[in-house]
C-alpha cells in the first residue's frame, strides 16, 4: 500500500511544540519528586545510622568500663587548661595524673575514638561529644556501688503543655556520661579536619544548652531551622549512662561486689 506525500508529511511532523512542553512538565514534576523521595531517604538514613553509632559508642565505654573499673576519658577537643595542644583531637581519652582528673575536667570533649576503636564523627563529617563525670574515669580510684551519684542531668522540654514557653522537665538524671551528635546542621561541632563548623545561634537554645559544659543536657524533638518554637532550632542526637545502669552492668558482669 502506497501513501501519499501528504500522508508521508503529515508522519514526518512528529511532536508538536504544545506536545513536547507537555512531556517535559510531567518528566520534570515527576524528577522533582523523585529526587525529594531520595532526599529524604538518605537523610533518615544518616540519622539512623547516626543514632547506631552511637549505642554503639555507649556499648563500648561500658565495655571499657568491665576491663579497666572506670569509663574512658574525652579526647581533649580544644588546647587550654589541662589539655596540651599535642593531645588535641588525636582520638586517645585525655588523663591528667597530676591532678587525677579528666583533662577535660567533667567537660565535653571528642569521643575517644582510638582509645575504643569506635567511629569519630557522625553522618555528616562532625566529631562526636562526649562528657563524663571524674569519679567514673579516674585512673588512680575506681568507682564502687558506693561511689556518690552522678550529677548531669538530662532535660526534655514539655511543649506539649506550653508550645510557646516549653518549660524543661528532669528526663533522667544521676547521669555520669553523654555521648551526642550536633546532628545535620553540625552547628557548634567540630569536622573531621579539626576545624569548627558554623556558631550556634543566640535563638538556639537548647543546643547552646548542649555545648555549655555545665552538668544539664536536652533532649527533644527535631525541628527545623527558623522553627518558632520555644529553644529555637535543634537537631541534637543525645544518649547517655545512667549511674544506676552503670553499676548494675558492672555488677551483673561480676566486676563490682554486691
């Protein structure tokens, strides 16, 4: 069967002008929210892998604790004070004999990641914190059942009851350490080249709250940047070990008397 050439013409045309725009509207919308989806996915999956990581590290102190009576000293995180500048950020846990005391001294210093063999930084390039209390790490006097209860406090801001002026209620306290991220942001933390990353905003309270090295630490939920909520931004992963769960795993383990 044979076509004309206007027929033959009319095949030739191929898409319109109208037809290809609206191919490449629907392509895009569809790229769009594929690559939000993927977005998100390894977002959540930086989190969750965070997260792990750093049950991990708890593990791992108290594990340091069964084999040497105490938990591990930070790694200094900055010189000054006790800590000399060579032992900055090098990953061994920072003791200062002279004074039987963390360098650190109950501050928040790097997670000792080669004293443990543990990972250094989160999902997103910035070293873990750590904060412990001295009579849990000092080398010269291992702690016992007896040892006087540990001081930090871990806080969880009831948003609930009151969103605009979340007032802070005791999640947990007798805590003798903190392990925690900055979380995506990283702001306040220090990267993997040493170099510290973006200042806290005066309106981020709660993480500010987090860096301040006093015995108070927060926990709540995630909430986005410019979020208009009381404490401001705050993206923190925070864990930590309790004075009891401590004692009781030492105990359990047979490595404290009853």
């Amino acid at each position: 069967m044979f076509m004309s050439t206007k027929q033959r013409l009319r095949l030739q045309k191929g898409f319109t002008l109208i037809e290809l725009a609206v191919v490449l509207v629907i392509v895009g919308v569809l790229l769009s929210g594929f690559i939000g989806t993927l977005s998100t996915r390894i977002e959540n999956t930086r989190k969750s892998e965070t997260i792990e990581e750093l049950n991990e590290i708890k593990q791992a102190m108290i594990a340091y604790a069964f084999v040497n009576g105490r938990l591990p000293c930070p790694d200094c995180a900055v010189a000054g004070a006790d800590c000399a500048a060579g032992n900055v950020a090098d990953g061994r846990a920072d003791y200062n004999i002279a004074l039987s005391r963390c360098s650190e001294n109950d501050g928040a210093g790097n997670v000792p990641w080669v004293t443990l063999g543990v990972g250094r930084s989160d999902a997103w390039g910035t070293r873990y914190r750590y904060a412990v209390q001295n009579a849990y790490a000092d080398e010269t006097i291992p702690f016992t059942l007896n040892s006087a209860a540990g001081s930090a406090t871990i806080e969880e801001p009831d948003f609930v009851a009151d969103v605009t002026g979340a007032t802070p209620h005791d999640l947990a306290t007798s805590v003798v350490a903190i392990i925690f991220s900055h979380g995506k942001n990283g702001l306040g933390g220090t990267g993997e080249n040493n170099v510290a990353k973006g200042a806290i905003p005066a309106a981020n309270i709660d993480e500010l709250n987090n860096i301040d090295d006093n015995a108070t630490y927060y926990v709540r939920p995630e909430t986005a940047a410019g979020a208009a909520i009381a404490g401001g931004e705050f993206d923190d992963f925070v864990i930590w070990i309790s004075e009891y769960e401590l004692k009781a795993k030492m105990v359990e383990a047979g490595k404290l008397p009853l």
